[in-house]
C-alpha cells in the first residue's frame, strides 16, 4: 500500500464521517466510488475500504448522536414534530422501534434518504441508551458500507472502464436518494384529489 492509498482511504474516512455529521455529502457515492477504484486497481484494499467507509459511517454517527442528545429540550422544543402534544408518545415510538430491532432500524435509516436524522433524533431525545446505540450502531455502519461497496461493484462489471463504473454507481447513488422524495410527492398529490 502506497502513500497514494492511505491518503485516499483518509480523505474516504473524513468524507464519509463528515458526511454523517452533516447529511449533504453523498457518502454512499463517495463508497461506491472507493469501491470501484480498489477493484481496479488495488482488488485486496476493497475489504480496507468496506472497513474504512464503516468506520467514517460509525464515527459520524456517534458525534451525531451525542450532540443531539447534548442538545436535549432546547432542540425538541425547535424540530415541528416534537413541539405538539404528541411528542413523548412519538420519542416512546422511536425508542421502542430502535430497542425492538435495532440493527434493522438503524441500517434502513442509513439506507432511506433522510431516515437517519430523525432515527438518530427520537433516539437521543427519547433516551435511548447510548452504550446500546454504541454496539448496535457498529453492526448497521458495517452493514451501509457494504452494501454500497456492492452497488458500486454492480457498476463496475456491468462496464468496461473503471470510469464507467464510477459514474454508474454515483448516477445509481443519486437515483436511490431521490426516488423515495419523488414517490411520497406523487402519492401526496395522488391523495390529494381523492380526498377532495
């Protein structure tokens, strides 16, 4: 491995980490990506980047998580959905989902575009563990690491060139996040005239 390959697997470590801290950076592409170019280059550093990426997923996620419980009342007082009366009964909903199946719940809220916020929130808010949360989080970031290592290698052997590759699994990535926002819109206005 040379200087050229840790470099790459930091900046892939701080990429995805900074990512999970704030969730605008695509950090399933920037996986899929590092996958795509350790199968063509480097085939033995594929597992290094499945652990790397897990690792950046699995340390976002915990700053992520202590900051929202260090933010407490003070920030379930300004999110919209915790202002109303429902509010303890929507926190007791999102612990006990998170206590029943954990690794289930955690993974889906990586894998579904913006379920992880609101996974992370009603677990920290409603007084989740954070010791449970330590073990199970490291189980679902391995598990969101993999799977978009997997997607970018599906990219890779349906294409010639590694570039190819790159691009279909970034294109994939971008599909994935914006499909469930295009659904709930189209069942919303669907809805719509029903209710009329």
């Amino acid at each position: 491995m040379n200087g050229f390959d840790i470099a790459y697997l930091a900046g892939l470590f701080g990429v995805v980490a900074f990512g999970a801290v704030v969730p605008v950076v695509p950090t399933g592409a920037a996986v899929s990506v590092a996958a795509v170019l350790a199968s063509s280059d480097h085939l033995v550093l594929l597992p290094v980047v499945v652990l790397v990426g897990a690792a950046g997923a699995y340390v976002g996620d915990l700053v992520t998580y202590a900051v929202l419980r260090l933010a407490g009342d003070g920030l379930a007082r300004r999110v919209r959905w915790l202002r109303d009366d429902a509010r303890a009964d929507a926190l007791d909903r999102f612990r006990l989902q998170i206590e029943q199946r954990e690794l289930r719940t955690l993974l889906l809220s990586r894998l579904v575009p913006g379920g992880r916020v609101p996974v992370l929130l009603g677990a920290a808010l409603g007084g989740y563990s954070f010791r449970r949360y330590v073990s199970a989080d490291l189980a679902a970031a391995a598990l969101w690491a993999a799977v978009y290592a997997a997607i970018g290698l599906a990219g890779r052997s349906i294409f010639p060139e590694p570039w190819q590759g790159i691009v279909a699994a970034v294109v994939l990535v971008l599909l994935l996040s914006a499909a469930p926002p295009v659904w709930r819109r189209l069942s919303a206005r669907r809805a719509a005239p029903a209710s009329r």
